[in-house]
C-alpha cells in the first residue's frame, strides 16, 4: 500500500470569511501567479433536485490554501475577480462542470484554466486521470478522499474542520502534481 499524501495543515488554510480576508487573498494569489484549483458544491440525490453549487472554491499555492464560501456574499466580487482573472493561472482536475457552475452562479467568464487531465491525455494517457489517481503516477503516494467529506454539505454556513482539510488539500495536490509534470518547461 502506497504512503499517504501529505497535505496541508489546518493552520495552512484560511477560511476567508469578511471582504478585507478576500482582499488578502487576492493579493497572495495574484502573487502567486499559478494556483490549484477546485470547488465543491452540495450533492443533489434525489433525480429533480437542482445543483445549487459551487457553495466552496478554493485556491491553493505551495503553502497555502484559501476557501470561499459562497454564502458569505461581501466575498464574491473579490472571487469572481479571481476567477475572471487571465493573470491568475487555475489548475485542477474535471473542471468543465465546475466552470458551467461559476458561470451560472457568479455571473463571469472563468479565464486562464488548466484541467490537468488535458496533460495526462497529452502523455498519452487513454483514461481519465483524476487527483488520486494523478498523485499515485507522480508522486507514489495514496491521495485520501474521504467519502463522508465528499458527499457533506457544502452548503453549510460551517464547514467542519475534515471539510477544509478536504476542499483545500483538492486544490493542494493540484498545484502539487502541475509543478511534477511542468518540470523541464
């Protein structure tokens, strides 16, 4: 059995929650340049129910991870900014829904993303290769996805602490496995 992957600490995220955190994030990742990227979003079961997401995006650099809630409004310019961004590069994994939802719900034209399984296809990967699977190929370790944290509610007002660790180490590990595979460029 492979080792786990190592992510980020709880004192490594930062749950932005006023307009002046949202600021200071903005400013770090635009620093930044290139970032992880995901969001999360409540799970929809029942066959009618609409997907209200994404409740969660989050960013991540090498040492830090920022998630926004999108119930905290005074937030989201600050987020659609970022989102909108071309000098902000976005890395992750699957994120054509992702992009579907951030239109729909921020009203802005998501710029300057890359969806890493693009590069595993390029490789010449056949299949799909998500974040667990990406962090085995390249790193030889066990990128833990709990199942309970998967399927929460990400539209609570609070998220429980395996729910931050959860959404930001998505975004870690994306920026992590980009680093891998850009070395030589």
């Amino acid at each position: 059995m492979l080792e786990p992957f190592e992510g980020l600490e709880l004192r490594d995220i930062v749950v932005v929650v006023t307009a002046q955190d949202a600021e200071r994030a903005a400013v770090a990742l635009l620093a930044a340049g290139v970032v992880g990227f995901d969001t999360e979003s409540k799970p929809t079961f029942a066959r009618n129910e609409v997907n209200t997401g994404p409740h969660v995006v989050q960013f991540s650099t090498r040492q830090t991870a920022w998630l926004f809630q999108l119930h905290r409004t005074e937030c989201n310019v600050a987020l659609a900014d970022l989102i909108a961004s071309p000098a902000l590069v976005k890395v992750g994994f699957g994120l054509s829904n992702d992009l579907t939802l951030l239109r729909s719900r921020l009203g802005v034209e998501p710029q300057a993303l890359i969806d890493i399984d693009t590069e595993f296809r390029r490789r010449g990967y056949r299949k799909s290769v998500g974040v667990k699977a990406a962090v085995a190929l390249i790193f030889d370790r066990r990128f833990v996805k709990s199942r309970k944290a998967t399927t929460s509610n990400w539209a609570n007002k609070q998220l429980t602490d395996a729910q931050i660790r959860y959404a930001a180490n998505d975004a870690y590990a994306s920026i992590c496995v980009y680093d891998a595979l850009a070395v030589g460029r």
